[in-house]
C-alpha cells in the first residue's frame, strides 16, 4: 500500500514477518547504545559497526559478509549475491 507524504515522498507500508521485527528493534537497540541518540531518518538502517558516527556499510564489505553468510548456510554464493542485486561475473 503506498500514500503521499508530501513533498514528493511516499510511504509504503509493507507487512514483515515477527522475525524482522525482533531484528528491527535490536538493531535500534545496538544504534541508540553506540551512538546514544536516536536514529536521524537520513542516517543508514544498518552501520557499520567499525565507525563512531552512523556510517553505512561499503559496498566491498557488505558483499564480504553476504558471501560468508551464504558459505555458512550452504547457499550458492553466486545465486545469492545475483539474488541480493550485486554484480556478479
């Protein structure tokens, strides 16, 4: 479902599973006891842990993790990297 907000920006409201919630409030969790503030809606949804300000992950290294994420869970890589929308090649 999508409505304007205004401004030319939309909201869309999509429903997530109890799973992606749990992860959701954890990540704000771990956000707001690093950075001790609440999240700015121009700051990325996931940080790079690494930095002391809000910063997003690379692209090198969020494909790193991905690649080990699939290698653990037995997964082709290059599927889920193809799947994920990186390059692949």
């Amino acid at each position: 479902m999508k409505g304007k907000k205004g401004n030319n920006q939309y909201v869309v409201k999509i429903p997530i599973s109890d799973e992606c919630v749990a992860i959701l409030e954890d990540n704000h969790r771990r956000f707001v006891e690093k950075f001790g503030r609440e999240p700015l809606p121009t700051e990325p949804l996931f940080c790079d842990p690494d930095f002391d300000v809000p910063t997003a992950y690379t692209e090198k290294k969020l494909r790193a993790i991905c690649i080990q994420a699939a290698k653990d869970a037995g997964l082709d890589v290059i599927r889920f990297l193809y799947t994920l929308g990186f390059e692949v090649g």
